[in-house]
C-alpha cells in the first residue's frame, strides 16, 4: 500500500486510549458495528486480537474477514494500521 | 465461519424443501411441518448419499482428496486437538503459534489444516506414482459402478460447497466454475466442513463425464488459450475413445479409466494423455497454482514442454535443504562474522601502529631526558669554561695593549 488514508495517520499519530473501534483504519459504520456486537467495541480490544496472533498479518486479516465480514482490503488496511500503531507506541 | 454440515435437523426448511427438489424427490403438502421434511430428506437423501453422490467435476477431486487423507495415517484433525497439542503441532511445522485462546484457536486450526495438507501434497508428490495414484481411484469407482444411470441432478449441498470455494480462489479466476477442477484442495484455503465430509457422499460417475468430455475438453481449451499453450490434439482423440469404448460395451472399467484419467490428468498437465509422463498427478495440480511464483523467481528459465514442475522445483528444495552458502558461496556469511573478519583484516596494522607509537613515545622521553640531563651537563660548564676563556683572553688581551 503506498499511501495511506487520513483515517489511517490520526489513529498512528497518537496513542489510541479508549478510542472506539471505528477510528481504525478499514474499519467503517458497518464493520464496527459487527465487530461491537461480538464484543470488540473498543480499538485496543482489536489490538489485542492482533497481538494474541503475534502481529501475524495473514491470520489477523483472515481473523477480521471472519469476524466482520471485511473484504481483504479493508482487512490489510486495518492491519497495516495496527502494525505501525504498534511499532510507534509499543 | 460457515459450517456445512450434513445433518437435516440443523437445515431450514426452505434448505430442505429445495435438497429435496435438487434430488428429484416429490415434496409432501405445502403446509406440512419440518419435521416432514427431514423424515423425507433423510429417507430418501440420506439412503442414497450412503451410496452416493450426484457428481460434478469437483467431486471428483472432492473424492480424490479424501482418499489422499484416509491414506495419509499423519493427517490428524486439529480440533480434536487440544490448545497445548495445537500449539505443539504447529510447531512442528514451523509456526510459532500464540496464546491459543477462544478467539485465535479456529485461526489456527485452519492454518495447521493448512499447513498439514500443504505438507501431505508435498510427500505424496515426491513419493507417490501416478500409476498408483490412479489405479486407487478406479477402485473407488468400481463401488459405484450400479449408480452410473443416475439423473444427473447437482444437489444444492454440492452447489454450497461451490460457492464455498468460489469465494476463497475467486479473486484468482473469475471463470472458476469450469477451471476448479484444476486445483488441488491443499490451495483452498478449507474450511472444516470439508474435512468432515464423509468420503461415502461423494459419487464419481463416470459415464455421465464420459457423455461430457467434449464439455471439459472445451472448457480445458479455452482455459489452455488463457494460457497461450498448444492445444493438444489427443484430447479430442481420448473423448472419442472413451466415447466408443463406452458403445462397443467394452469393460467398464477401461472406459472409467479413461474417464477418471482424463480430467485430472489432461487439465492438470495441459497436455495430451498419450504422452504423459508417469509422475503423480499432485505433482502437476500443486504445480499450477505455484507457476506464477516460479515464473516470478526464475523468469529466465523457459516453460518445459511438460509443464511439470520437476526442474524448476529443484533449486527451492536444494536451497531448504542445504546451508545457503554452499549455493551461494558468494554470499556473506551472518554480519557477526563479517564484522569479525573485517576486524581480523585490521587487527595487524593496529598492532604495529601500537607499536610504533610505543617506539615513538620512547624516543620522544629518551630525548626529553636527555634534554633534562644536559642542564648539569659537562658541556655547560665548557660553554661557560669557554667563556671566561674568551673573557680572560680578551682580558690579557687589553692589558697587553
């Protein structure tokens, strides 16, 4: 991916505190909305499903496609998201 | 996730009444309850998916890949697994797995059933012959040998699985109704459903592929012209073949043989059948989804007439088997060595630049104490000595005049 959406540079600028889980990137109205109903209301709650997986991309994606229904890209956006979140404030 | 399974209670009964249609069955009174309908659906469809199974080209690999499994002893079914032999499992193939809890454990499941089945279509592959590979397949047949008059219905459970798969290599082909056949399962990415489907429900019935050959020799044509491949010309012949064979009332078997040949063996390999090679059919379908990766990794090396996979895949076996720097002698070694090496290259110079500066430094004090000594030097007070001499001469000198 070579550039990234605004989406995507709020939630890496800063600490993600108890932001919903909609501020990630790739992840809209919908997806949330599917991903709140099986609990993960909150972004970091999405974050800790990634780091259960290791920070593993493919089964994070595979995860979230499961989960949310996400097509394969909003699904690779989410992870990128997630992953330089990590190599920021981890 | 979705899971198929094929039991008639867990069906709705829109489900049900449409299995029924699918399977020519004569529907009870529209207001009848749901339980009607699985009494039906199991006496009429559970009976005969004992037996059988109305058949399209992915049954047959369906089939196919479950013999593999039956015979393969290693292949063991993960969620019987618990989160400890899961996890210890995937180690063994290589991953390292983390936490297995309730959200990640179906993840990785899937990723060993994976992993297992990637694995399975490599030893099978390297040890099994396609002889018989195929000679296996037509004992199966053998077993449905009554069935092959059977209305040529495709039951819905069937059409599921398709759509199923549709969804997984869709991306790849968007014709993939017609080119499904081609792949192997291990390259589907399964669900479990698959790897619970009893073997028992799938039927192979050869005469209906035998009445269809024309139909898979175009669709493997214009897949071949996808591809820009030669046509084989036996493909037509091996229809025709199987065709009168089947006329002429030879034995059946011959013209199974032929009929289960055909699909995997010509559309997999692109090739015709005559001159195939007796390497197993794995060999072929793990080959042609990986053709694009080795296409990528080797561009120079030119399509082998074959299109089998055994020259090309050699050079990734060499490279996993083997330390990388004897393929590549060129390579550097890991940084660490490098580094010391450099290190090494100057650890002589500054020994010797030591030792000079030390020679140096000697010879710098010698000459400072040497310089310190001559204060109270013999040569001072001959300067001085010499002085006075020049001062009394001069003296002498003054009183003479």
């Amino acid at each position: 991916m070579s550039t990234t959406s605004q989406k995507h540079r709020d939630f890496v600028a800063e600490p993600m505190g108890e932001k919903p889980v909609t501020t990630l990137s790739g992840i809209g109205q919908v997806l949330g909305k599917k991903l709140e109903e099986q609990g993960f209301d909150k972004a970091y709650l999405v974050l800790g499903q990634f780091l259960l997986l290791r920070k593993d991309g493919e089964l994070f994606t595979e995860w979230l496609k499961d989960a949310s229904g996400a097509n394969t890209r909003n699904a690779a956006s989410c992870c990128q998201c997630l992953r330089e979140w990590c190599d920021a404030f981890l | 996730m979705p899971v198929f399974v094929e039991d008639p209670a867990q069906f709705s009964k829109p489900r049900l009444k449409s299995e029924l249609i699918a399977h020519n069955v004569t529907l009870p009174a529209a207001e009848s309850k749901k339980h009607v309908y699985m009494e039906l659906y199991s006496k009429c469809i559970g009976l005969k998916s004992a037996a059988d199974f109305s058949s399209d080209e992915e049954d047959v690999q369906e089939s196919q890949d479950c013999e593999e499994r039956e015979k393969d002893p290693e292949m063991i079914d993960p969620c019987g697994l618990t989160d400890d032999e899961l996890k210890a499992t995937l180690l063994q193939y290589g991953v390292e797995a983390g936490p297995i809890v309730g959200t990640t454990r179906s993840l990785y499941e899937r990723k060993l059933q994976r992993l297992m089945e990637l694995a399975g279509g490599r030893r099978h592959s390297e040890t099994e012959n396609a002889d018989r590979y195929s000679y296996s397949e037509d004992e199966l047949e053998d077993d449905q040998d009554s069935e092959q008059g059977r209305a040529e219905t495709v039951s819905l459970v069937a059409d599921k699985q398709h759509v199923d798969s549709d969804i997984q290599i869709g991306r790849h082909f968007p014709n993939n109704k017609k080119v499904e056949y081609h792949y192997h399962q291990c390259f589907l990415p399964s669900s479990r459903m698959r790897f619970r489907r009893d073997p028992g429900h799938f039927e192979f019935n050869p005469r209906r592929n035998a009445g269809n050959q024309r139909n898979v020799a175009e669709s493997s044509n214009t897949e071949r012209r996808n591809q820009d491949l030669p046509l084989p010309v036996t493909l037509e012949h091996e229809a025709v073949q199987s065709r009168t064979s089947s006329i002429l009332g030879l034995p059946t078997e011959s013209v199974q043989e032929a009929a289960t040949s055909f699909p995997d063996k010509c559309t997999m390999t692109n090739r015709p059948l005559c001159i195939t090679p007796k390497t197993s059919p794995l060999i072929r379908q793990i080959k042609v989804p990986i053709k694009d990766v080795l296409m990528e990794m080797f561009p120079e090396t030119k399509p082998t007439p074959t299109g089998i996979a055994a020259t090309r895949r050699r050079p990734i076996k060499g490279a996993a088997g083997r330390p990388v720097h004897f393929k590549y002698p060129d390579l550097p070694a890991s940084p660490m060595a490098q580094q010391r090496h450099a290190v090494e290259r100057h650890m002589v110079p500054l020994w010797v630049q030591i030792l000079v500066f030390l020679i140096l430094g000697c010879l710098l004090y010698v000459i400072y104490a040497s310089m310190e000594n001559r204060l109270d030097n013999p040569f001072v007070t001959l300067l001085d000595n010499l002085s006075v001499v020049t001062e009394r001469e001069t003296k002498g000198m003054s009183l003479q005049a």
